[in-house]
C-alpha cells in the first residue's frame, strides 16, 4: 500500500474525486468515436407547425444528434446521430417529455459505408438496454433510500 501511495506521488496527473451520481463526459467531440447513425421515430399527437417545432428542438438538445427533420403530416422524425454518444432510448424519451406518445421504428447504422436503406440492428442496442435497466436500478434505490 505505501508503494501505491508512492508512485500515486509521483504520478503528472492529477485526479478529483467524483460522486458516484455525476456524469463524465468526454473533454472532446474528437475524443469519441463516432457511429453515425440515424432512427426513424413515429410521432403521434403533433397537430401543428409549433408541435414539430417543439419535437425537432427536444431532439437536437439531446447531445450526439447532429441533424433533425420533422414531418407533420407524416407523424415521424428522422433523426442522424452518434450512437456512441445518444442511443434510441434518449430520443424517444426527448420526444414523450415534451407530451408526444414516441416510438422508434428503425435505426440504420450508417458506419463502414453501409447502406442506410439497408436495415440493420443498431450496435448500440445492448448498451442502450444495459443503460436503462441501470438508470431504472439506480432511480428505484434513490427512491426507496430517500424514502427511509
């Protein structure tokens, strides 16, 4: 343990402790690889050009989108992103947030000069479910700890 302690000492960089509850995000969009990809979402509820509005800013504040089109009479959005940065599950939840039922009806992985009319399950997919079952883990311990 004092060797630890010892070459910790000598170590250039330095480090600060974070709480288990904040996000560490990446210093550099450079810094992360990119997956480029794009999901096709049905909308339901828009009625009007402030709906779509509404929509298509929800969905570019999500970080990792880099391009929106929403269509109102379509009741749909096409959304490209980085699916190493967004997965499908933070754009439907952007998407019911602000009151519109959301849900994914494809995603193209457009990496590797694939064909984006070519359908293919999204490599992000597992990591996306392995996400949400611990945000849900963690928001269940959170709540049953404050609630004690």
């Amino acid at each position: 343990m004092d060797r630890l302690k010892q070459l910790l000492g000598r170590a250039p960089l330095k480090y600060e402790a974070v709480a288990d509850t904040e996000m560490v995000t990446a210093s550099s969009p450079a810094s992360v690889h990119s997956i480029p990809s794009t999901a096709l979402l049905s909308v339901k509820g828009m009625t009007c050009s402030a709906c779509t509005s509404a929509v298509e800013a929800a969905l570019r504040a999500v970080s990792g989108v880099t391009k929106v089109q929403v269509a109102l009479l379509q009741h749909s959005a096409e959304v490209h992103y980085n699916a190493a940065v967004a997965c499908t599950d933070d754009l439907v939840s952007a998407v019911d947030d602000c009151g519109f039922d959301c849900k994914l009806l494809s995603v193209h992985n457009l990496s590797d000069g694939a064909d984006p009319q070519d359908e293919r399950p999204q490599v992000g997919s597992v990591a996306c479910q392995a996400i949400a079952k611990l945000r849900s883990s963690y928001s269940s311990s959170s709540s049953s700890s404050s609630n004690s």
